[in-house]
C-alpha cells in the first residue's frame, strides 16, 4: 500500500475528496456530517482492492459485456477480461487520471487511452469535471473519440450510498429488464417496482438488481430516519437507472448510465430496439450529472 495524492475541493455546504492515481474515484463526498457516498478510507489504499464505497465514472461502457466480446458495424470485437469470462465497468475505474484544472471548488481530470490497450482498439480521452456550489454537485463526463474509425461508447457514474437507515426511492422508468445483469437479460417488461414520483417506494433490503430502461432523468434518495435527501439529476443520455443491493445490504448503488448491460451485443441483434451510441473521428460527447442536497 502506499500514500495517494488526494484532491479535496468545497463549497460553503460540501466537501468532495478524489484520488486522480485511484482510478479517479470519488473516495469521500460529505454534507457537514452526512456521507453522501460511502466512503473510501482517507489514508492509505490497496491500489488492487476494488473497495465498494465512492464514486467511479464508466468509460467507454457500463456494466457488462458479455464474454467481453461484441460486434460493432459488422466487426467482431475480442477485449480483455476483468471479470472473467466477461469484462465490466469499461476502464476508468482502473487507471490512473491526471489532474488539468484545480480550483477550491472545482477540479477537472482526464484519462488518455491508447489503441489497443486493455483490448479496446481506439484511442480515446475521457474527462471528468467536477464543481461544487452551495449544497449542489455539478459531475461532467466527457469522451472524445481520437481514432479514425467510429467508436462505440457508453457512460455514466457509479457510486455507493451507505444503507445503515430506511432508505426511500422516488424516480420515474417506462421498463425494467428482466433478469439480473450477470445473466444478461434480452427482454424487457414494464416496471414492476415503481417507484412512483409523487410517493416514492422503499428500497428492497435483499440482494437483487435491476436495470431500468427509459429512466426519466430524476432520482430522489431519502433516508428516512436521519431526515435527509438528495436529488440526482442526470442529462437525458442518461436514460437507465440502474438499482443495486449487494448480499448482506451494508450498501446500495443508484447508477445512472447511457445503455444497459451488454449493450453493443444487444444492438448488433437487434433486441429491445436498442441503439448503439458512437463517436466519429474526432467527435466528443459530454453528459452532466447533479447531485443536490434537499435542505
């Protein structure tokens, strides 16, 4: 284990911590006293341990891919494996960031790919801005294709609440894919744990996970007995919401994300009139997401 540079910036209500070397994770993000996200120990940390607390940013794809493999534009794909058979989460959450921007309550980090590595044929960047102001967080992720051929792509943010209280949902989603994600779901229903706007529902206290498709852009978190609130909202790319809740329940994920598991394969096959999002030559994509403490 060794000691790593940690980027702190604040407003007058919050205070967010980020290891760029990490993976670029958010490793600690508060409100006075509250943990918004679970955190990541501040001191030091296994570089190789996947600690289930903060925030990481999903690039080029989110969750799955099946066999790590895919077609995209009638090309067979072969990438490399980090969850063995299949690869998960793109590649973000495993390198190192470099810092381009710091101010006390902003700071902007990228990432530069290079064809070929982890198995991805393009080269790309990615960035991730992040912004405080009052009791509201401003999350910007950016991807720019730099190869010469089309790029698939996909994003989102990954971060870990604390369930250590009732937990309460409120969002609006047209269908749910049916299935867990590990088993790769090709078929979709209409939602049967609404978690409707205007009353909100509690979160399931098992194991389980669901992704929801045509996610409308707003989730509010409520944690009932500790009387606080946040509210995410996400850019309309952002179109699935993915819910998690690990065995034993110490902590839940809310996820949104461009596409659901095992997207390029389930557009290749046409299922679910799903699409594959990509980047020309040279073109950029950003989505923003804010996270707001209700006071």
């Amino acid at each position: 284990m060794r000691v790593l540079k940690i980027i702190s910036i604040e407003s007058s209500k919050l205070k967010l911590n980020i290891t760029p070397e990490y993976g670029g994770k958010i490793i600690n993000f508060t409100y006075e006293d509250f943990n918004i996200f679970r955190p990541i120990p501040l001191g030091k940390i296994n570089l190789e341990e996947a600690y289930k607390g903060g925030s990481f940013a999903l690039v080029p794809f989110s969750n799955r891919l099946k066999n790590a493999e895919f077609y995209f534009e009638d090309i067979f794909y072969k990438i490399n494996t980090n969850a063995f058979p299949h690869s998960i989460h793109g590649h973000g959450n495993y390198v190192s960031w470099d810092v381009i921007k710091k101010t006390k309550s902003s700071t902007v980090i990228k990432y530069e790919h290079n064809s070929n590595e982890l198995g991805w044929p393009w080269p790309y960047q990615a960035q991730q801005s992040f912004s405080l102001k009052d009791s509201e967080c401003t999350i910007k992720l950016t991807l720019k294709n730099k190869s010469s051929i089309n790029m698939p792509f996909g994003f989102g943010i990954h971060p870990f609440f604390n369930f250590d209280d009732e937990i309460k949902l409120k969002f609006k989603a047209e269908r749910e894919w049916i299935g867990l994600p590990e088993n790769f779901p090709t078929k979709t229903k209409l939602v049967d744990n609404s978690f409707n706007i205007n009353n909100g529902k509690k979160l399931w206290k098992t194991e389980k996970t669901i992704c929801y498709e045509n996610f409308e852009g707003e989730v509010q978190i409520f944690w009932v007995n500790k009387n606080k609130e946040i509210k995410i909202k996400a850019d309309r790319v952002f179109n699935h919401l993915i819910v998690h809740v690990p065995n034993g329940g110490k902590y839940f994920c809310i996820e949104p994300v461009s596409h659901p598991t095992d997207s390029f394969n389930l557009a290749h096959k046409k299922i679910e009139n799903i699409k594959n999002q990509f980047l020309k030559p040279n073109e950029s994509f950003t989505g923003s997401i804010t996270i707001a403490v209700e006071q």
